[in-house]
C-alpha cells in the first residue's frame, strides 16, 4: 500500500508475515495522510481481518509515530538490525488504533 504523490511513491507499507490474527508491517517514506491511514486500518482490520499488526523499528522516531497511532511499544529484540542496533516492537489492537472507521 503506497502514498503517491504528484505522480510518485513518497510512502509505503509492506505487509508480511500473515498470521491470521496478527500481520507484521514495515513502513518506509512519509506523506501519511488521513485517508491513508484510514485504508490502512481498513485493510488490517476489516479485509484482512485482524486483531493486531505489529512494527518493528530501530528508530524511536518510528515507534513515537507508532504510539500516536495507539501502539505500545512491547519489547525489544537485541542486535535484530547488526551488531548493537536493537529493534523496538510496537503492538497495534484493533480496538486502540487510531484511525478505525468501524
């Protein structure tokens, strides 16, 4: 799922690791706007039929953005990018993200 603008991709999430309740995303870029995160919702909760995704970062920038969303952050994985660089997970539920339209 992307973020186009002016005829280019400034934003996307990539969707994998499909466990039937949870799916894991990893997003890149910026220019998130308000329908966006809504079809992102949507296609989490609604067609996918998810209770919760999870995000795993290494920046804290991510995992603040990821909180406004209404995750919390559920631990961390030691060297999970290289040597030193630790990844943060955050949680999303179905019930706390943000931008749900039910």
């Amino acid at each position: 799922m992307g973020v186009e603008r002016d005829g280019k991709i400034t934003g996307a999430c990539l969707f994998n690791q499909f466990e039937g309740a949870n799916v894991h995303v990893s997003a890149a870029g910026s220019g998130w706007t308000l329908p966006f995160m809504r079809a992102l919702g949507d296609y989490v909760y609604h067609q996918l039929g998810c209770e919760r995704m999870t995000l795993t970062t290494e920046s804290d920038h991510v995992a603040r953005y990821a909180e406004r969303l209404g995750g919390q952050r559920e631990g961390l994985m030691r060297s999970h990018f290289g040597p030193g660089r630790d990844a943060i997970i955050i949680g999303v539920l179905r019930d706390e993200f943000a931008y749900l339209k039910d």
